[in-house]
RNA sequence: GCCCGGGUGGCGAAACGGCAGACGCAAGGGACUUAAAAUCCCUUGGGAAGUAAUUCCCGUGAGGGUUCGAAUCCCUCCCCGGGCACCA
C-alpha cells in the first residue's frame, strides 16, 4: 500500500481507506462515551454469525446500509452508539466444525478474527470497546441468568410434547426452524416427530401482546405481516359435545354459526379422550390407525397427501344446538396442537370437512344458503341460516355472536379465541451452546442452579459429536454432570441439554452497552439511557425467530421488573436481499459474490455506495459487476473539484441547487432511500460541472463532502481534510437547509389541453390562477389545440400546471 | 388456497394523482492521443413528418372503471419473488 496518498493528485482509496482505518482506531474517532453522552442514539444492526466462508456481500449490504443511517444521526448531533458482535454458538457453527473434524472452539475466533478484519475493511462506525461474542462465558452466564429468570417466574416449563427431530442434526427444532417439513440447516432432511421431555418458553401467554403492540411500534409492515401471520388469531368459540362417558368433547370453531350442521366430531388421534370413548368393537380399528399416525412422520402428516383418513370409534356425541347424536371418528387432518385437539365438522362449509364426509359417507346438511344457489361446500360468510331452528333468516355474521350466546346460556359454550403460535422449545441435544442451568435431584426435583453458580460452563470436551440416542453429548461427560444437589447436597445431575441459539440472540441488544459489567447482565442506568434500540436494521428472515423471541423476552424482563420498556426496537426496518442475476447466491449456483473482491478492485467507500445505488435500500437488487464503474467516476469527479476548489462565489443556480439538495439527501436518508439520494449528489454534482467554467466555490463543495460522509466516510474524510479541516468531518455538522435559497426564481408551468401537454410557459413562482391562465392560453402552441373552441373548465395545480378543457 | 411485495427503455432504476424514463450502466458518434486506455463533449423508449428549429402519434404486465388528468386510485385477470398452509 503506498503511503504518499495526502499528496497524490489522484484518488487512490487503498490509501485512502488505509489511512483513515488507522486514524479513527488511534483517535478512537467511533467511540462514544455512553455514560456522558448527552443525545443518545443506539443505531443496531443485525450481529453475524462468523461462518467460515467470512463476510457475505448480503451481510454487507445490511451492515452499511445501517452504517450509513448511524454515520448520518452522527452528522445530526446525536451521540450514536453502534456496537456489533458474534452471533457463535449454535448449529450452524457446530456442524461446519463437524464438517471440517475441527473443535468449534478453535474455528470460531478464527472466523471472529477474519471477520473484524473484514468488517473494519468495509468502513463501518462500529464502536468495538463494546464488541460482544455469544460463546464468551462473560456473556453467556447472562444468557443463563435469563432463562432462571423465566424459570423462576413458571414461563419456562419442561413438557414431553411431539417436537421436530432432525436427523441430520440430531436434535430437536422449534418450529421456525422447520422449512416444508424440512431441516432449515438441511433442506434435504425430513424432519420427524418426536415425543421428548424438552424445555419450553410459554411465549404463548404472550400471544396477545405480541399482536397488540404491533399496532403501536414503527416497524417495516412486511416484518409486522408476517408477525400477525405467524401468531394466527382466530376468533371463535368454544363448544361443548355431551358424550356417554362423563367428560364432554370440547371443540373449537371459527363458525359457531354454522353449528346446526354439524353431523359429525373429529377427534384428534393423540386426544386423550379416544381411549375412554373408543367402543369395544371398534378398538382394534382406532389403534390400529393411532398407531400408523404415531409412526408417520411430520412431513407425512403435515404435507403429505391431503387425501382424508380416519376411524369411525364406535361412539356418540350430542350436537349441543340440535340436541341429534352425531358419530365421533379420530382422523390425522385434525392436529392435536391447535385448537383442542377435537372438531366440530360441517361438511356443508368447510372444504376439509366435505371431503372426508364424502370419503366415508357421513350426512351433509347445508344450513346455510347464499341467494345465487352455490355448490358445496359454500364457506362464504354472505348468507343467511336456514334449518338452523330460531336462528334461520339471521346472517352468518350475526349468527355467530347469537348462537355462541345462545349457548353460553346453556353452559354448552363460550367466545373462545385461539392463536397458531406455539410454545417455544429451546432444548437443544447439541454441545455447542450454553448449558441449561438446571440440577435434578432425586430428593429436590428439579433445582435451578444458583445465580452465583454461574456461568455454568460449557465443559471442553474432544468428542462433541450429537448421536442418534436424543441426548445431548454432554450426557457423556460423567465427571461435568455428576453435582451435588444445590439444596440438600446430595448427588445429582446437570440438565445436559444446551439451550437454542435465538435465546442468545434474543437478548444481546441489552448486553452492548453493559459489557463491561462483570456482576450484571445489564446496568440500569445505562439500560435506561441507551434502550429501547433506536433503529434497528436486519433482514425479514428472522420477523419470526430473532425479532419474535427478542420481543418475548423483552417482555418478560419487563414483566419481572428488570426493564422499565417491553418493545425492545422503537423503530425496525428490513432490508430487502441482494441476488445475483436474478437468482439468490448460492455456492452450488456459483453466483456468490465475494465482497472483499470488489472492495480490493474498487475501495469500500465506491462498493458501500453502489450498493445502495442498485436499487431501493427496502427492496435489494440484483448485483451486477457492471455499474459500479459509475460511482467510481462519480467520486473521482468531486475528488477533482476538492482539489481545485478555492474562494467564493457560485451562481445563484448552484446555490439553489445546493440547497435543493441538502433537503433532499437529508430526507431520503432518513427514509433509507440511499438510491435517489445518492442521485441526487449526481446531479448536484453535474449541474456545477456544467455550470461554471473554473474551480468551484469552497461554500458549494463542502456541505456537498459532508452529505457524502456517511455513505463514503473514508473518502470524505480525506476530502475534508484537504479542504484544510483539522477534524474528522464526522465532528462537523449535518448542514442547514434553507428554504429561501431553495426556491426557484422562475419556474415552468406545464399547460395541458383536455389534460394532454401543448405548452409550457415560463412564470414567477407563486403566480395567481387568473394570471397562469391567461398566459396560457395565450402560448401560440396552445392556441392552436383550443382553436376557437370555448373554454369550458380550467384547472390549476400551483406552480405546476394549468390544464384548458374545451 | 390465504397474506405480503413486485411487473416502467438494451440493463439497474426515477416519478406529493399533474412534463413517464431523473440518476447510473451499456451502446453509438465526436474531441484529445502515433495508438489504446483514461478523461471530456454530444446522442440514445418506439414510430412518423420536416432542410431545420420543431411538431404529431403510440408507450409503464392485460382488460375494464373513477378523474379535467392515472405508472400512481378502484375492480377483474396473468406473471415473478417471499411468507403461511388439513390451524377447524
């Protein structure tokens, strides 16, 4: 690298950015003092996971575009803190170490080391005194002191419940991390079933709020859609089938309307209450199939053949609104998970319904009846009951708070609401993540492991390979999981199973400025000042894991009084992906591009910005190599113009445009729309290239280098300082826009004929309707369209347009 | 099937309901150069008329609608990307 840069005629951005990497680690120019610091503002992005491939152009994309937003906060007087660090434990991690036969424990600060290398490379404002890794045990004693929050509170609870099982990991998987039934780690690996004692978060308690606070955080709506989606509210009601033995069928419906064509009950395979109403000759059929249900797995179950299956149990129920006795049957379309593992079926209006009683032959009694006479099954809502007793002639709409009424009144029902989202399984039979801080005790039970105990470490063992057994590989390690009971002494056992990685990331926004705090997950004045997050930048991938769990846990914190917030990011924003060639990257489609590449060839400050040149921050784009050639000419030029600018002076157009400019890059940065703003300084840039034959004014091309900054920061300020500034321009300020030095002097006002543009005609700003029109109309090219017609109507859009209907 | 996005020149894309295609790439022409690269200047949605300045017509996935005026709003449909999905 040469080191002559200050005095180079031309821009060399190795130097450049090589120059100013170091200056800003010796002046400590991107850290701020969180406890002085007087306008606090935390800019977040999404923490890496350090895979050994390093830095992907997507993590880059994500990162600056954040970057950008913290450096411009920065500009505007804010003290902006912008930590990162290292998303470590986990799957991921452990099965590359698999992969490569290496222990995670060395591989992971190999790639942590690459990856601040890289990430310093690429320019970021990253405050590193508070840099952070999942895997430290400073770090993760507080993940550990988080769930003995939740234990201690009942929100976390160990259950047997059917859980996903990838054999390719060897461990269980929540929900979200299933994809199509498949491995999100593995997409050629089915996932099965599996009925395991496991460790649950009951984010389900939380349902509700999840969904209410939505409405009130301003967040990307696509994040927000797919939140609302994946919590699933169903308003409905709870109904009540009599049966022979003493425990009713409760079931759960969106339709409560369409009660009185219900002929028949489904029940769950798995539902407790088969056993004690299966009749004696029908018992060899139900287990029969309950057996080959069990043995199916989750992809067979889920998004297999929809083709109906079931077993009629040889029992009765009462239909609570006919008083008739409807047949039971058990089939695997009614899942035991969802609502309560029991169905009223109206064949009549529901699809799912209407096949398996054609299937099997059941009665289909519509009861109700849309005006145009439809096929069934009609499950539309615009119609009215018949054969539905007193109910007949009511809308279905109406029908649906009257009969659940109705019933109520009977105790034979109730409104009921019901949510998809499931607990949170957070087991993991894995060694690489933190232990899950709990002892069994045959005499206590099971204990929690005491605060001052922790952390509990991760002990080092050789062999980490996961086996088929279900156990974690922990299990082997006698002399770690043998421990006296914390309460009475005697032996005992450590909980084996580690804990899932999205309980580390849940939290890790807290951590950040507290880090230095050894005795406290996070200080409370701190936490105070510096949190809720800001701005929170990340991708829509995690709307439902990351984004969801930190939301949970944020409130559960909240709730056990140690956060006086329970939104963890005031304002959330995703950012679209970047593909290449129209398809996502991927090592098999050999399309990755590999930013450190492009950032050798170009300089990070010309790849950050064509980057967000490709198209709308919020959207992503499609990477081609071509292109970026344009940013690069486009920074030479203004490198060129610092170099000869001097005095003052400048057109009143230049100043105009100036002016114009600040207001808009100012705007379009903070709506993230990197893109047009970057365009606008193009333009900027032209119009005083265009505009005066000598060296640009000093006062034209300063605020310019300024506006530059937090998308080229090493570039501007090296600019800077060649404009003779003693300080990072990063000490300077966002500058003033002024509205009177914006405005235009004369501006064109289009004039459109029975709305198609004949004309323009040149006016003062502010122009009266009378006047705009008589002008007007009296432009020759005009006249000729209106002829001798009259005018009947006129239009004026103020300083716009002026639109003549004949 | 349901819920989000999106569809505009050769390409990436702009456009508070008001001049469609800003900005950039690529391409073509020119200047500089022995030459090339770099740089600088000009042209560039399609079609037609004119020596010309210029003018006219068509054009934002398809079809309807609202409006003085629609890429933008409404309805129907097609295609692409993402999410959910036997969820009662």
């Amino acid at each position: 690298m040469t080191d002559t840069s200050s005095q180079a005629a031309v821009y060399d951005p190795a130097a450049v950015e090589d120059k100013w990497q170091r200056r800003w680690e010796e002046a400590r120019t991107n850290s701020v003092d969180l406890q002085r610091a007087a306008r606090p503002f935390y800019n977040l992005m999404m923490y890496p996971y350090p895979s050994a491939e390093g830095l992907h152009v997507g993590n880059v994309f994500a990162f600056v575009g954040s970057d950008i937003y913290g450096r411009y906060r920065r500009l505007c007087g804010y003290d902006v803190f912008e930590p990162i660090g290292f998303d470590a434990f986990g799957i991921h991690s452990e099965n590359y170490a698999l992969k490569v036969n290496t222990h995670p424990a060395e591989l992971i600060p190999r790639n942590i080391a690459r990856f601040r290398q890289q990430l310093r490379r690429v320019g970021l404002m990253v405050n590193w005194d508070h840099e952070l890794s999942t895997t430290d045990p400073a770090y993760y004693k507080w993940t550990q002191w988080v769930f003995l929050q939740l234990y201690r509170s009942g929100m976390a609870v160990k259950k047997a419940a059917p859980v996903n099982w990838c054999p390719e990991c060897k461990t269980v998987l929540a929900n979200e991390q299933v994809i199509d039934g498949f491995c999100e780690r593995h997409p050629e690996t089915a996932v099965s079933q599996r009925f395991l004692e496991q460790w649950f978060f009951t984010i389900t308690k939380y349902a509700q709020r999840l969904l209410d606070n939505l409405e009130r955080i301003d967040w990307s709506d696509s994040t927000r859609m797919l939140q609302i989606n994946w919590i699933g509210r169903s308003e409905g009601a709870e109904l009540v089938f009599a049966t022979p033995v003493a425990e009713p069928i409760r079931v759960f419906t969106t339709r409560p309307d369409t009660v009185f064509g219900a002929t028949y009950v489904v029940l769950a395979p798995e539902h407790p209450l088969v056993e004690t109403l299966t009749a004696a000759e029908q018992r060899g059929e139900v287990n029969a199939y309950r057996r080959t249900v069990a043995e199916m797995d989750i992809v067979a179950r889920r998004i297999g053949s929809k083709d109906k299956t079931g077993v009629f149990t040889g029992a009765y129920a009462r239909n609570p609104a006919t008083g008739e006795s409807v047949p039971i049957w058990i089939a695997d379309y009614v899942l035991m998970e969802y609502g309560t593992g029991a169905i009223m079926a109206v064949p009549a209006h529901d699809e799912r319904d209407f096949e398996f009683a054609t299937a099997f032959d059941l009665p289909i009694v519509p009861v109700i009846e849309p005006d145009d006479s439809q096929e069934l099954p009609y499950t539309g809502w615009d119609a009215k009951l018949v054969r539905s007793g007193q109910f007949d002639g009511t809308s279905c709409r109406a029908a649906v708070g009257a009969i659940t009424q109705w019933l109520e009144g009977q105790s034979l029902g109730r409104g009921e609401v019901r949510y998809r989202l499931h607990d949170w399984c957070i087991s993991r039979q894995r060694y690489w993540g933190p232990p899950i801080p709990i002892i069994y005790c045959d005499a206590c039970g099971t204990v929690p492991v005491p605060e001052k105990d922790l952390p509990v470490l991760l002990p080092a063992v050789d062999d980490f390979r996961p086996d088929e057994t279900g156990v974690s590989p922990l299990a082997r390690v006698e002399e770690w999981y043998r421990v006296p009971c914390p309460q009475c002494g005697a032996d005992a056992r450590r909980e084996t199973d580690v804990s899932d990685t999205f309980l580390d990331s849940g939290w890790y926004f807290l951590r950040y400025p507290s880090n230095d705090f050894d005795d406290r997950p996070f200080d409370a004045e701190l936490t105070k000042k510096w949190l809720p997050v800001d701005t929170y930048i990340g991708g829509n991938e995690h709307a439902v894991l990351h984004l969801m769990y930190s939301r949970f846990l944020t409130m559960a914190l909240h709730d056990l009084g140690h956060l006086d917030f329970e939104e963890p990011f005031t304002r959330f924003r995703a950012h679209g992906t970047i593909v290449k060639d129209g398809a996502k990257m991927s090592k098999s489609r050999g399309n990755v591009v590999i930013p450190d590449q492009h950032i050798a060839k170009w300089g990070a400050d010309t790849f950050r910005m064509y980057l967000m040149f490709l198209g709308p921050y919020q959207e992503g784009g499609d990477f081609r190599d071509d292109g970026i050639s344009g940013i690069r000419r486009f920074l030479d030029r203004v490198w060129a113009m610092v170099e000869e600018a001097n005095g003052t002076g400048g057109s009143d157009e230049a100043w105009r445009k100036l002016h114009q400019t600040i207001r808009k890059v100012g705007t379009d940065i903070e709506g993230l729309r990197y893109n047009t703003a970057i365009s606008a300084m193009m333009e900027y840039v032209n119009l005083l290239r265009g505009n005066m034959a000598g060296p640009a004014a000093k006062g034209l091309v300063e605020p310019l280098i300024v506006m530059l900054a937090p998308l080229a920061p090493h570039f501007a300020e090296e600019c800077w300082e060649r404009l003779a500034h003693d300080a990072s321009v990063f000490e300077a300020s966002w500058p003033d826009f002024d509205e009177a030095l914006a405005r235009e002097v004369e501006i064109e006002i289009v004039v459109q004929v029975n709305g198609k543009v004949r004309g323009r005609i040149q006016a003062a700003p502010g122009i009266s309707e009378e006047d705009a029109v008589r002008v007007a109309a009296a432009d020759p090219q005009v006249h000729k369209f209106l002829g001798n017609k009259e005018i009947r109507k006129t239009i004026y859009v103020k300083d716009r347009l002026v639109n003549l209907v004949v």
